[in-house]
C-alpha cells in the first residue's frame, strides 16, 4: 500500500505540474496543418488549374469573450485574408478546422514557391490585436493526367512540401493525448483522469496517396536489446494527413501517423488488477528505450528516448526551448530505407515548423 500511494502522489503532481494554466495565447506549432485545394479552372481557362490555402491549428491558452482568429497570407501580387471559426475543444486549447475553406475561384493563383502567412488574434472588448505566429511553406505542383497535348499542359496539381517533417518523433504519455484529443475525437471516449497510461509515439512518413494511408506499419519497443511491447494497428492512424487533391497516386503525401503500446504502461494507480505480466510496467525499468518501425515489413524508422525513475519520459529541452506548444516530447527520429521516395534531408535545417527550424535539434 505504501508503494501505491506513493505512485498515486508522484503521478498527480506530475501532471499539476504539466498542466499549469496558460495565461497567454500560444500555437501548438505540430498542429499547423496547411493544405491546398485546386481550382479547376484560372481566370476563365478550365484547363489551367489553380490553388488556394486551408489551415488548421490549435490555439494554447484562454480564449476570452470577443476574441477573433484570422490568417493572413502572402505571396507575390497576392494577399488573402480568411476569418476562423473557432472550437472550444479542450481544457485550456481550441481548435481551428478548415479555415480558408471553399473560397470563390477568383481567389486561386497558380504560383509556386514560398508563401509566408500569419495567425492573428484580435479582441475589440479587450483592444488587443496580436499575431501568435508567423512562418512560410513552399508551394510545389506536379501534372496530373498521361494525355500529352498541349491543351492540357497547365492540369497541375498543387502541394505543400512537408519534407521538414519527416525527422520528428514524438514520445508522449497517452494521458497527454487524451488531454489533446477529447471527448468524439478521443479514440477511447475516455476522460483524461486515466487509472493507468499507456506509452504512445508519432512518426511521419511520405509515398504515394494509396501508401502512407494503406501501408502496413508496426512499432516494437525495446529495452536493454529486448522486445518489451508492440504497436499494431490494423492500418496507419494519420494524425495528421497532407495528401495532393489528385485524381492519380501521387509520391507528395505526408502521413504523421500515431502507435499506441497497449501493454506498455508508463504509470499504474492500479497495479495488481492484471495479472503479473499483463503489463510491461515502464515505471519500473528507468533508463533508455528505442522504438523501431517496420513499414511494409521493412525497418523504416528507429527512435531512441529515455523514461525517468520519476514516471515520466526525460525531456530534452527541445519543446520548451523552441516554444513548440506541446506536452509531447519531440527526439529525432532516424529514418532508414527508401520507402519515403525522393525528399530533402536538409529541409528539416530551414524549414521546419514553417521557417521556424528547432534550435539544438540534433538529427542522426
């Protein structure tokens, strides 16, 4: 009994301690999600298609009565400007979906390159007017169809390049993931106040529209050189999902997608209620942990974390000192094989989290 109760103390001041509140306004920067619809159609010409941005995010922080949330984008010989409609979704966040959603086709360029943008804030009852992020994506198309006439030359379909991406994990406890996805969104339905949690990651990949969806992907977590949990689901679970509006399978979709080690548990309030050895109990093996990915049934990607005697994954400092809004803990994640295509290994050095590389970010 002594034990239990001393794990029930150190498990809730740890999460008084992660969920203190939030007297400013934030973006939780991995929630950022800009997407491209296609126009088919460009200042009257069906044939030249064109483009227009969509966004979601998340906002850290109270939300007071009159508060307003635009993004504002900009590119050469263009600017637009879209008002969101926001969602109180979670405990201390809400949610942006869809903003910039369907706008007429007068609106769409065919322009590619970089695109800076803004997330603004404004409360007239409070005579605030705040930006709460700032950053840049790059536009890139390709052409959809085999018909090689020139009438068709300008059917192209336009993509935000999401290579930056791909060296990022995430290791978290599935009570931070219950806190970011409540109530419908939560795969479980459960609230956040869990009587044990289980370790969860995320990885992202890039394919073909039909690959980073319908791949076979499987987690297995390791400790001193021995395989401890799994993570199998039936098909990847893309968290977030940045796909091109193509009618074709194109190589320019992003998939982050999320493993849940059912049996590997990082805190208990109940030990004893499964059997001996139901559970791979973390908080009973500190020390350093790797986390290898098969994808198609080839080693994909290799991840290497280290959960503390405290009951809690070690931080590295990297969220915090990058102002990256999250409670998840972010590590690089070694990517191995060819599955991902053709991408840029250096864009993680300049354009990560839109321009907003990670200071001390070291990748493999």
């Amino acid at each position: 009994m002594k034990r239990v109760s001393l794990l029930r103390i150190i498990v809730i001041a740890a999460a008084l301690m992660s969920f203190q509140p939030v007297t400013a306004q934030t973006i939780q920067k991995p929630s950022v999600q800009v997407r491209l619809q296609v126009h088919k159609g460009f200042k009257g010409d069906p044939e030249t298609w064109s483009w227009t941005p969509v966004i979601d995010f998340r906002v850290n922080g109270p939300f007071s009565p009159g508060g307003a949330v635009s993004v504002e984008y900009t590119l050469p010989g263009k600017t637009w400007k879209f008002d969101c409609n926001v969602e109180q979704a979670g405990v201390g966040w809400l949610g942006v979906r869809d903003c910039g959603l369907n706008p007429g086709d007068e609106q769409a360029m065919t322009y590619t390159g970089p695109v800076d943008f803004k997330i603004n804030l404004r409360n007239e009852l409070e005579n605030k007017n705040a930006t709460l992020f700032s950053g840049k994506f790059k536009v890139d198309k390709f052409h959809e169809g085999v018909v090689d006439l020139p009438k068709f030359k300008n059917n192209n379909i336009f993509f935000v390049n999401y290579d930056w991406m791909l060296p990022f994990a995430y290791i978290y406890d599935e009570w931070v993931y219950n806190w970011e996805y409540p109530g419908p969104l939560n795969r479980y339905g459960q609230a956040i106040n869990l009587s044990r949690s289980h370790l969860m990651a995320a990885f992202s990949f890039r394919g073909t529209n039909k690959g980073v969806i319908y791949s076979k992907y499987a987690a297995y977590l390791y400790y001193k050189g021995q395989m401890v949990a799994e993570a199998i689901p039936e098909s990847a679970v893309c968290e977030a999902l940045n796909q091109p509006e193509s009618n074709q399978d194109s190589a320019n979709a992003y998939c982050r997608s999320v493993f849940t080690f059912q049996k590997a548990i990082l805190w208990d309030k109940e030990p004893g209620v499964m059997e001996p050895g139901f559970y791979y109990e973390m908080y009973k093996n500190p020390g350093e942990y790797e986390i290898k990915v098969l994808q198609n049934g080839k080693l994909a990607r290799t991840a290497k974390f280290t959960f503390g005697s405290d009951y809690k994954i070690a931080d590295n400092g990297l969220v915090k000192q990058n102002s990256v809004g999250t409670l998840r803990v972010l590590v690089p994640a070694q990517i191995i094989g060819e599955q991902d295509g053709q991408w840029d290994r250096n864009a993680y050095k300049t354009d990560a989290f839109f321009g907003n590389p990670l200071s001390g970010f070291i990748w493999p």
